[in-house]
C-alpha cells in the first residue's frame, strides 16, 4: 500500500512539472511587488504614442518579433555583444524594429516607481503591445503577467522564424503552426497591420510582379517605391494607419493587401472566410485579436528561476 501511494505522489509530481511555464503567468503578477507598475508603463507608453502615433505599431510589432524567437521572453532586445548574436541584426529587424529608447524609458520609470528592478523587459513588451492597441482604439486584453528575461538571443532563428512579407499562405500557417497558432490566429494577428507602416523594400515586389492586386493601388505606391532605390520609404499599412479598425480586412478584399503575406489571407484560400468575417464585423475582430495577443503571449515564457529579471534591457545582467 505504501508503495503504491509513493508511486501516485510521484505521479503527482512529475504532472505538476510537466505544467507548461504559460499556466505560471497570471495578471496580478505585480500587485504586491509594484501595485503602481502597469500605470507606470501605461503612461510612458502614452506619452510617447501621443509624441508619434506611429509608435504603437513599433511596440505592437516588438512583441510579436519577440515572441516568435524561442518566446516571449525579451530577446530581442538585447545589443550584439562578443556573446550575443543580436536579433537586432537578423534580416526581419534590421533597420526595420524600432521603439528601443521607450521600452529603455519605461524601464527607467518602471524601475523607478517600483524601488528597484522587479518588471521583466518581457512583460514590458506584452505591457506596452496591449496599451498601444487601446491608445489607437483596439480591444484591450488582461496582460498575463511573470514573464522573465533570456539571456541569450538567437539572430539565426530570427531569420528563420519571423514570418517573411514575402510568404505564401502555406508557409505563414506552419509559421504559425510552429509556434502553436492556428489559422485564426494567424487572421487575427495579421490585423495589427491596420496600424502603422511598412517599408518599399518589404513590397516593391507586390506592386510590380503581383497579378492579385488592384491596378490603380499599385500605381499609386510606385512613386514612393520605385522599381530600384528608395528601400526606406515607408507607405502605410492601410488608409486608417492611426486607427485600430477593419480597414486593414476590407483592403483585402479589393485586393489592395500592401504585402505579398498581407493579400495571401484572401487569395481564394482557406483564410478568405475569416478576412470577410472581420471585414465586416468589427467585434468579432477585436475579441478574435484579444484572445490571440493572449495566447502569442503564452509562447514559452520564462518563469520561475528561468532567466533573469535584466536591470538595463539592452544587455544581461
């Protein structure tokens, strides 16, 4: 009999362990710690979105980037160094992920109103994406919370594991798929484009080489992309790029996608459902994107005595 009861606790504890880090994360993570921390970020991240609209898209963007390199977990943040191959520098970033110096600002205020380091780098990301949607009108979401820092980064799985402009839909499903994201997350998540901008060179080859675009919206990007120079001119997302709305959906459907990956949700696909869905029901939109900032938050957290809580984001402690 004892035996056996041995045998159950040790079942028991091997279930416990085999808990995925994503349950350990909770949105009361700081309230005894620094009850004044998410209004800390709150209004460093409003400040600066109310300096440059564009810059909820920036931070809406990190998180993601983030997130989609082994997790959630503050990597992209970190400066080459002799022993950090910065994600900063793979091909999806460089020269494209901004909004560094005010996570470095909410980290400096956070810090501050705290008494000492106790927010991650990566909670202040999935903090600032949150609030950033809600300052251009999106849905708001309860933040799950307790995420902690890496300590390594990774420019090669950057590479590799940040869906390309350029993508057909098959490879942006496994893309997903590879990060535990379904097809609806995949829809829903892509709605982020209908705030901010995009660079010439991310779809200079849309507006030249592709057949499933609108002729007159095409013509109308190519004197700030020309067929050859140009790389950094930017073009917005959508018509509404200050507004978190359903305008990025309904360009889809006139074939006026601004990237390759964009119009590839409605090609005659299995995602054209649910971009006419959201093209025409705003709350559905919202609670679908909602519940996927959630669970993209959930990819592989740190937790526990994993990591590290960094005193400056930009490099380990």
């Amino acid at each position: 009999m004892a035996s056996r009861s041995l045998v159950c606790l040790i079942a028991f504890v091997l279930l416990a362990l085999a808990t995925t880090a994503s349950s350990q994360l909770c949105p009361d993570f700081y309230d005894k710690s620094c009850p004044v921390a998410l209004s800390t970020i709150k209004w460093v991240v409003e400040a600066a979105v109310n300096k440059e609209p564009r810059m909820a898209a920036s931070l809406l963007r990190l998180h993601f980037h983030d997130c989609f390199v082994n997790g959630c977990d503050g990597s992209i943040l970190l400066d080459p160094t002799s022993t950090i191959d910065s994600e900063k520098n793979a091909v999806p970033n460089l020269n494209s992920v901004r909004g560094f110096e005010v996570v470095d600002n909410i980290k400096s205020e956070v810090d501050k109103a705290c008494g000492s380091s106790v927010v991650s780098c990566a909670d202040i990301l999935a903090i600032a994406a949150r609030d950033s949607v809600v300052l251009q009108g999106g849905p708001t979401w309860e933040v799950q919370l307790g995420r902690r820092d890496s300590t390594t980064a990774s420019r090669t799985t950057a590479n590799t594991a940040i869906p390309s402009p350029l993508s057909d839909l098959p490879a942006l499903i496994d893309n997903f798929k590879n990060q535990g994201l379904d097809e609806t997350d995949l829809v829903a998540l892509s709605g982020g484009h209908t705030i901010g901008y995009a660079r010439c060179l991310a779809f200079r080859n849309r507006i030249y080489n592709d057949t499933n675009i609108d002729s007159e919206f095409a013509d109308s990007l190519k004197f700030e992309c020309p067929s050859s120079g140009g790389d950094s001119n930017l073009a917005p997302l959508d018509p509404t790029t200050e507004s978190f709305d359903m305008e990025y959906f309904r360009n889809l459907v006139e074939k006026k996608g601004l990237l390759h990956s964009d119009q590839a949700l409605f090609n005659g696909g299995s995602t054209d459902a649910l971009v006419e869905k959201y093209s025409s029901d705003a709350i559905a939109f919202s609670n679908a994107f909602a519940k996927s900032m959630v669970k993209m938050g959930n990819i592989k957290p740190l937790t526990g005595n994993e990591g590290e809580i960094r005193l400056n984001c930009r490099k380990v402690n």
